[in-house]
C-alpha cells in the first residue's frame, strides 16, 4: 500500500471536485467529477456514490480505479482497487454523511452505496519533469 503524506492529504481536503477514473469489464472508460469524497487513513479514501450509476457498475464489475485531485499546477493521482459497501457500518457512516451534507446545501441526498478506495500507488500529476512519476 502506497500512503498519501501530510500534504497530500491536506491538498486533497482543500480541492472541491476529484475525478475518479474507471472502466466496465471490457475496459471502457468512464471518468466523472465527485465531492462526496474523505480520507479514511493515509490509504483509504471513502467516496458515497450518490449520483454515480456507471461508475458504482463498474468498480463492482472492475475495481481498479484512479483518482486525481489538483491545485494550481500541483497534484496527485491515486490508484488502487475499489469496494462497494452497500450495507453495515461503513454503509451506515456514508448515508449519515452523506444527507449531513445534502443538508448544507439544501439538497436531499441519499447514497446507494459506500466506495471504498485502498491506495496502492501515487503519482504526480504536476507539469515539469516529475510529470507521471511515481511518488509512492
């Protein structure tokens, strides 16, 4: 497991809107914008797949997956398998969450499930010649 550091983490707290990348079982790609994202730990990521459909399909079918998170011309890309939760505690702690924040912007939301990303690898998503390396 690669681990995200300090700055990354408060990179990734900072950024509003991450994209997350995935592929169906062919190998289709689908990438989509997501807020409804936290850090679990220094290698687990929880998103809540509230307006998901083809992306909740396809981690459930292929769960390797990518994220990628930037600011100004810094950023990171996270990779690693995927989980769906659609029931327990995780569950539970993600749809609480997840309407806590419908809330604040007057919206009701719900989510269909919990998706919980393991970071195995990191890389720079920076413009310059660390482009596309591996960081962890």
């Amino acid at each position: 497991m690669a681990k995200m550091t300090k700055e990354m983490q408060e990179m990734f707290n900072r950024v509003g809107i991450k994209q997350l990348a995935t592929a169906d079982k062919k190998g289709v790609p689908n990438v989509v914008p997501i807020n409804f994202m936290k850090i679990v730990d220094d290698e687990t990521i929880l998103a809540s797949a509230v307006f998901m459909t083809k992306t909740f399909n396809n981690i459930k079918e292929n769960p390797v997956c990518a994220l990628s998170i930037w600011e100004g011309f810094a950023g990171y890309q996270f990779k690693g398998p995927a989980t769906v939760v659609t029931e327990g505690p995780v569950f539970n702690e993600t749809q609480t969450w997840t309407e806590e924040e419908g809330k604040k912007l007057g919206l009701p939301l719900h989510s269909k499930g919990a998706i919980v990303i393991k970071i195995n690898e990191i890389f720079s998503v920076s413009p310059g010649a660390d482009a596309g390396k591996k960081i962890s």
